[in-house]
C-alpha cells in the first residue's frame, strides 16, 4: 500500500505498520454457480500493540498542530479503539482544543456519547 500510495506522490512517513497480530480487516463474499456465499471475514481478531498505540498517540500529538481537521474512525470492532486509545485522544482533543473558546463543551458532549455507545 506504501508503494502505491508514493506513486501517487502521498507522504507515507506517519504510515504504521504493525507486523504481528494484525490483518488489514477485509472481507471476501465468494460467488458459486451465480448464488452468493457467505462472506470471509479477515482482521477480526486484531490486538494493537502498546509499541503501535504509543506510536499512533505520538504522531497524533506531532501533526494536530499543522492539521485544520483531525478525523479518527475507525468500524470494525476490533481496531484501534481500545478504551486506552480513547481516552489518551479524548486528553490530546482536549489539549489542543484549550485554545479554541466555546468549542469544548459541544466536543465533550460527543466524546461521551461515542464512549457510551462504545461500551
């Protein structure tokens, strides 16, 4: 993916890698005499990694300042969002966000619900 994303001239340094214990989550809905089957699920079963996680939350803290938007998502169930994660960007948004007046109580109010519906 890392070559394909240089060809097209996109900075990859802050691209993480995790070699154990992680697939990138797919799926494969296989097709037999024209009927549909049921699909393969790949990355299920991911654990991010401490190393990769304290990775992630440091390349985070480097790039908010220059980033107008930030946008984390992540669907599927077992990705990046352990509750660490969420709570170490939960203390970065409101970090970063202490010199943005009248924006935190609206963000906080979102991070509260994702976590409840996370739970």
């Amino acid at each position: 993916m890392t070559g394909l994303l240089l060809a097209l001239g996109i900075e990859t340094e802050d691209v993480l890698v995790q070699p154990e214990s992680w697939a990138t989550p797919a799926y494969a809905k296989p097709h037999f005499e024209d009927r549909e089957r049921n699909r393969f699920d790949f990355g299920n079963f991911n654990r991010l990694s401490p190393e990769t996680a304290r990775s992630m939350l440091a390349r985070c803290r480097a790039c908010i300042p220059h980033a107008d938007v930030v946008i984390v998502n992540q669907q599927v169930r077992q990705g990046i969002h352990t509750p660490e994660i969420r709570s170490a960007l939960s203390e970065l948004i409101a970090e970063f966000l202490k010199d943005l007046p009248g924006r935190q109580p609206a963000l906080r109010l979102l991070l509260r619900r994702r976590a409840q519906e996370a739970e």
